[in-house]
C-alpha cells in the first residue's frame, strides 16, 4: 500500500540528503511528496490546492532539513498542518468545512445513493465533519497505513487517545454518511 | 464499556488488515456485532480506496525546485565565524576558556580595587598595580601612576588607621616610597608635562602631611617615632616639589631627599 520505504532505509536516505547527496534526496522528496499528498488531499477542496500545498511543504522541508530533529514524520506533518491553517487563514475560512462546495446531488438522501461505493470525494466531505485530530487519524491510519504509535507520534497523543479518535471518528462519519443517505451497505 | 469498544474496535481493524473478513471478526464479539459491524464495513470502504497519486509532472519539478535551492544555498554560503566554531570544536573550547579566564580576572580586579592590606584581595589589587606599571611605557604615565598608588596608599593607611592600635608601617613606607617615586619621575619631565603633575604631587604630600599629623595624636607610644619619621619625610618631599614648582630642579645638594 502507501509506504514502500522501511524504517532503516529511510533513516539512510534522510542522513544523505541531509549531507546534500542529491539522488537521496530526489529520494527523499518523491516519498515526502507522496505522503504530504495524501495527507492534503482529503482537506482541501480541489486535488490542485493539495498539489501546490504538498509542492510548498517538500520545499519548506528541504529548506530545514539540515536543522531538523526527532521524530521525522511528526515533523514533516507539523510543517504541512502548519501550511495548511495559512492556506485556510488567506482564504478566509476558519476551519475546513465547506458545505458549499458539496455537489446539491450529493447532500440529497436517496435509495441510490446508499447503494454506492465510497469515493474520495464523499470521504473528503464525510472528514469535514470531525474534529482536525479525528480527521488527521483517519487519514494518517486508513489512509497512509501509519500504525497506531506512528498515529500518536504525529498527532502529539497517546496511543489509547488514538484508538478513542478512531472509534469516534468512525463513529461521525458513519452518521454524517446515514444522514446523507450514503449507508454502510454497498 | 465505551472504552473496551474502543480497544475491541482497534483490534478487530488489526485483524481486517491481516485478511479476517468482517463477518469473521464479528463472531467473537456478538455482543458488540451491532455497533462494530457498521464501523468495521466503513473502514472496509476507506481503506479499499486507491491512494491519492500525485501528478508526477509536479512531483519531478518540485525535485528540480528542491535540487536548485540546495544548490543556491551551496553558493550563497559564505565563510562565517560561525562555521570556525561549527568545523571546530576545540576552539570552541578555548575560546569559552579563555573568555571564562578574563571575566574571572576582570571580576577579581574590580572586586579588589576596595580591598584593604591584610584582606584576601589586596595581593590582587597590588599584583594589578605592577601589571598596569609593566605596561606603562612613557615618563609622564609612569609618574602619574606613582602618584595614583600614592594617593591609594594614603586612603588605606587613613582606613587602617585607630587609636591604640599599632600602625602598618610597611604601608605607611609604601605611601611615602610612591610619592618619592613620583617625585623622581617628574623631574625628569619637561616643565609643561610636569606642571599638572607638580600641582598633584603637591596635594597628595599635602594630603600625607595632614593625615600623619593626625595619626600621631592617636598612636601608641612605640608607632611615634616612626610616625615622626614620617612626617619628616613627608616634610622633605614637600621641600623637593617646592624645588620643581620654582623651577630649579634638584641637583644632589639642593634636594633634601637626595640626602647628603
């Protein structure tokens, strides 16, 4: 799935580019690409914003990473959060729920409806309605297959306070989706 | 309760990720099955959705962003102090010792500047003395100097100074031995350096007189012989800068400090 890079490789490849090894770190920004990308995609309204978001975090990255320490994933994520509460801060909006761009189709309940699979863009509304901490266990769990004290690293808590986000956030999407007439069965 | 849904939920998606089908799941937690069955199918869904690929158009022009920034910063990086300290940590070392070293010492020799003779500092604040001395060169500094060491004896020895108790009298010969000094050395000035110096040596003798004078009320009987000494001495030098202020200079049979 989502991650191709072992812990040790990647560990490697950090420390060369760290020494301005360029093909580590044409390395390190196609897997830092791709996990920032995923982790965007779901929280801004148009695959395009997620690609210049992801473009601006890649660089901000290896602009610091001479300086950077600890825990990498935790830091590359606090960077692209951080970019994306300015990217929501010039927009003018304070958070990320934007009803208005739901398709009028979509927000109608119909038998139909609740017959069809899940897609990307019903999650992207579906993680609209949780909290940022929900939202970002959804993604960094389900959708990037981070384990749960990868999960915890990054978002700052406790592996127990993941399980808990995990279990409420299933819990919101799967009302907000009964609501909407998009229910659990195919 | 709430809790334990929370773990059995975790774990049940734990096994869906190794293969178990929901329906297998479900079997050991009939109890729950209501509840989980609808959450479990949901991750099912979401985990079952492609991962978000990016446009590789834009993921190799960010590499080319990434590797001309780098290379940017390779040629604006310029030699700084900061990379002496950085490549060398030794000399960061002696560095931090030797700024450690002169605040110490510098500490220290402020600390003393109040000491008084028999203090701890006061060996200190001599030892600066003779440090500034080595390291005046010309006459006129010299001189003054001499007469700034003088002035500090005759506030010290004025400190040390109470009834009953005997005198310091290596103190009390430092003071007049400074003035002497100062004498010597501004008499080998031309009359414009000496001028200002004159009028100093003048009021610290002056200053030593009137202190003497009245030590001599205060002292026991064994200190006032040496106290009188003093104050002849002192008396003599007065008569040696009276000597410079006229003008004449002192040859060896004019100056009573010379001496027969």
């Amino acid at each position: 799935m989502k991650r191709d890079i072992g812990r040790d490789e990647l560990a490697a490849i950090i420390c060369q580019a760290k020494q301005g090894e360029e093909s580590a770190l044409a390395e390190l920004c196609t897997y830092v690409y791709g996990q920032i990308y995923a982790f965007l995609y779901y929280r801004v309204p148009r695959p395009e914003d997620a690609e210049d978001l992801t473009s601006d975090v890649v660089l901000k990255i290896v602009r610091a990473l001479k300086r950077q320490r600890g825990n990498f994933h935790a830091w590359i994520y606090r960077i692209a959060r951080n970019r994306l509460i300015d990217f929501y801060r010039k927009r003018g909006v304070r958070s990320e729920v934007s009803l208005g761009d739901v398709p009028e189709k979509e927000l109608t309940k119909s038998e139909d409806i609740s017959k069809q699979i899940m897609t990307k863009e019903k999650l992207r509304k579906g993680l609209q309605q949780l909290t940022d901490e929900q939202r970002q266990v959804i993604i960094l769990k389900f959708v990037e297959g981070y384990a749960n004290n990868e999960v915890a690293a990054i978002v700052g808590k406790s592996v127990g306070a993941v399980k808990v986000l995990q279990y409420r956030a299933l819990r919101a999407l799967r009302e907000y989706f009964s609501r909407r007439g998009y229910a659990e069965g195919h | 309760m709430q809790k334990g849904i929370e773990e059995i939920l975790d774990r049940l998606i734990a096994e869906i990720n190794k293969g178990k089908s929901v329906e297998d799941c479900l079997r050991e937690y009939r109890e729950y099955a209501a509840e989980l069955r609808p959450l479990l199918e949901l991750f099912e869904q979401i985990r079952g959705l492609p991962m978000p690929e990016p446009d590789s158009r834009r993921v190799a022009s960010t590499q080319r962003k990434a590797r001309t920034l780098i290379e940017e910063k390779r040629k604006v990086k310029s030699f700084s102090i900061r990379d002496i300290f950085v490549l060398s940590p030794a000399l960061v070392r002696i560095t931090a010792v030797v700024v450690l070293v002169l605040l110490a010492t510098v500490t220290t020799v402020m600390l003393s500047a109040d000491s008084l003779p028999g203090d701890a500092l006061y060996s200190v604040k001599l030892l600066a003395e003779d440090v500034q001395y080595f390291l005046t060169f010309d006459a006129e500094g010299k001189a003054r100097l001499h007469l700034m060491f003088a002035d500090r004896r005759t506030n010290e020895f004025a400190c040390l100074v109470q009834p009953g108790i005997p005198i310091h009298r290596d103190l009390l010969a430092d003071m007049l031995n400074e003035t002497g000094l100062a004498i010597d050395r501004i008499e080998l000035l031309s009359e414009e350096e000496a001028a200002q110096l004159i009028a100093h040596a003048e009021a610290c003798n002056h200053a030593q007189l009137s202190l003497l004078e009245e030590t001599m009320e205060q002292v026991c009987e064994d200190d006032r012989v040496t106290v009188r000494e003093a104050i002849e001495t002192c008396m003599e030098q007065h008569k040696c800068i009276e000597c410079l202020q006229n003008g004449n200079g002192m040859d060896e049979t004019d100056c009573p400090c010379e001496g027969p």
